[in-house]
C-alpha cells in the first residue's frame, strides 16, 4: 500500500554499515552525493539528512534483490510525498530515489539513486556526452566504493543551493589537477549557465581555469 514518505523519519547509515547492507548484491554501486564528499575528504563538511548510493539504473532491480532479510525498498509513488513498495512500482516507471527501510525501526536508512553507464564508463545521466571511466568515476576508499569529487560536484553545479556551495568550496581545493580539470571542462561544456562556472569563465580572469592556465611569459 502507498506511504507518505515524511511519515518515516531518517536514521542514515555510515559509509561502512551502508558496505556492509549491500555486501551480498553481485552488481556495481558506490557512495554518492555529499557522503562521498566527506568520505573523499576524510571528514564531515557540514551534516547530512540522508546517506545516498548510486546504481547503474538496469542494475537497480537486482540490488534491491540483495538486501538482507528486515530491509525494504520504496520507489516514488504518484504524489510527491508518496512512496510505494518497490515490487509494486510499474516496470515502465521512474524507479528513483528508491528509500531503503530498517522494518523492524521504521526508520529510512538510505537512499538509491540511479545513474546512468556503459560497460567501461560512467555517463551522466543529464548528458550522456560527458563520461569519465569507472576506475577514475568510482573510487576505491577503505574498502568502499566511492563516486569521485569531481562527479559529484557536477551533479550538484545545475541548481546549486547554498549548502553545496559549501560543499564546493570546501572540496575544490582538494582536487587533483586531473580531477580539477575535467570538473571544469565539464562545468563548461555541460552546465555554463551554473552560478559555478563563473571561476571559470569569468572575463575578469580569463585564466583561471586549471586547464587554460599558461606558464609565464
């Protein structure tokens, strides 16, 4: 039967307790959002309200099949607060965020976003032009699979609220030269409107950007 979604309140997952709930799926996923932000960083920027993982949206179904026994997942229903069990979701349906429920607290204790990619690459969902492969796109931090910095901040740059600003700033400085560059680029050529690209593009400072710099003169 529907749900409200709000009716259930967030206790969210640590990084290692998130590993070990989808220990048993057979298929590719990896920490997103601000969690691997902070994971990245090895620390907590600014607190979370949830825990978020993606998934490769072909693969969603399987790993909602992995989840132990006390575990449930709800798919988006058809109001916006509305939640429905992940079974009963239409096939033909936008099966994301699925909600990941701890049953015996009635509590959500993790979001599933799904993403887009090929077999070698990670593809951006919101333009599949842009592409980064999967050992550069999902990293490898103790143990658990985590999106990179720079992939994050570029789902984050198309309507930016504050709090990613200080995700951003935060961040940026942190970025190798590579990741930087690509997160640039892609600023550029995927989302040149973002309040975002304005470091980069900016004709006050035509070059800044980390891949547009020249040596001295």
């Amino acid at each position: 039967m529907p749900s409200r979604r709000s009716l259930t309140p967030w206790e969210p997952l640590d990084a290692p307790s998130t590993a070990e709930l989808l220990s048993a799926a057979t298929v590719r996923w990896w920490l997103s959002g601000g969690t691997a932000l902070d994971r990245r960083l090895g620390r907590a920027i600014r607190s979370r309200e949830n825990i978020d993982v993606s998934v490769v949206a072909a693969d969603l179904p399987a790993l909602v099949a992995s989840l132990p026994e006390g575990f449930s997942a709800w798919a988006p229903g058809e109001g916006e607060d509305e939640v429905i069990p992940f079974a009963d979701a239409p096939a033909d349906a936008d099966l994301q965020p699925v909600l990941i429920r701890d049953d015996a607290d009635d509590v959500w204790v993790l979001q599933v976003n799904a993403e887009d990619g090929a077999p070698r690459a990670w593809v951006y969902k919101r333009d599949p032009r842009l592409t980064l492969p999967w050992d550069r796109a999902v990293l490898d931090i103790d143990g658990v699979p985590t999106g990179a910095p720079e992939v994050q901040l570029v789902w984050k740059a198309l309507r930016p609220r504050p709090e990613d600003d200080v995700d951003k700033e935060a961040v940026i400085p942190e970025l190798t030269d590579e990741a930087r560059a690509w997160y640039e680029r892609a600023i550029l050529s995927i989302h040149p409107h973002s309040s975002w690209s304005i470091h980069v593009r900016s004709p006050f400072a035509p070059a800044k950007a980390s891949w547009n710099r020249k040596g001295p003169a």
